[in-house]
C-alpha cells in the first residue's frame, strides 16, 4: 500500500486543481488497511511525506480505516455502489472514519479526489 500512496504523491503534482483546491489543507492523515497505518502529510495541498506506522508519536488529524479487499474496488475505475466513496464505505459496514470529522468536512472535496486518485490510472480498462 505504501507504494501505492507513493504514487498518489506524483499524480497529486502533477494535478494543478488538487493542490489549489487543497491550499488551506496541512495536516496529517491516518489511512489504515487491515491493521497496517500510513501516515499522509499534508503542506498546503501538496503529498509532502507518506509515512509507515504504526508509530504512536505521529499526531493525525482524522482517520480513514478499511480493508483491503474493499480499498482495491474503492480504486476500480468503476467500482460496485457503496464502494464509490468513503463514505459508501462506512455505509455499507467497511470502512470507519475517526477523528476531528470537521476537518474533513471542510477538505472533503479535496480529500475524496485524493483517494480517489489511484483510479485514474485504470480508466481505460473498464
């Protein structure tokens, strides 16, 4: 999975209307994926760090936590209703979102076309 973000950091610069979109944004987020945590550091709109935990001092700002199966149809390039969104994912009993959910809600445009950035690279295979 680290890689995974790895590569979501190179898309997220080459994607001009994300970083203005997510200009206000520096905060750490927490991705968890069956127990195994990832650490996106947010400056400005920009991917800066993305960290492997688990580590117990780095401070986060809210949560996403899933599974794997359900994250590898979130990043289908035309996932199954429920797995559309992160919050299809909570719905359905897959995901969990913790945190300051404020936060989210104030960057949520920004943070769903984050996640989401893992499928643009499968568009043409569906």
């Amino acid at each position: 999975m680290l890689t995974t973000f790895q590569g979501v950091q190179d898309r997220l610069n080459a994607t001009p209307h994300l970083i203005r979109l997510g200009r206000l944004f520096s905060e750490t987020v927490l991705i968890e994926i069956d127990g195994q945590e990832v650490y996106l550091t947010f400056d400005r709109g920009r991917l800066a760090e993305v960290t492997e935990g688990p580590s117990r001092k780095t401070p986060w700002r809210f949560a996403l936590r899933t599974d794997a199966e359900a994250l590898a149809e979130f990043w289908q390039a035309r996932p199954r209703p429920g797995f559309h969104d992160i919050f299809g994912l909570v719905k359905i009993g897959r995901g969990r979102i913790d945190g300051d959910i404020l936060c989210l809600v104030k960057n949520l445009r920004f943070f769903k076309e984050i996640m989401a950035l893992p499928r643009a690279g499968q568009e043409g295979a569906a």
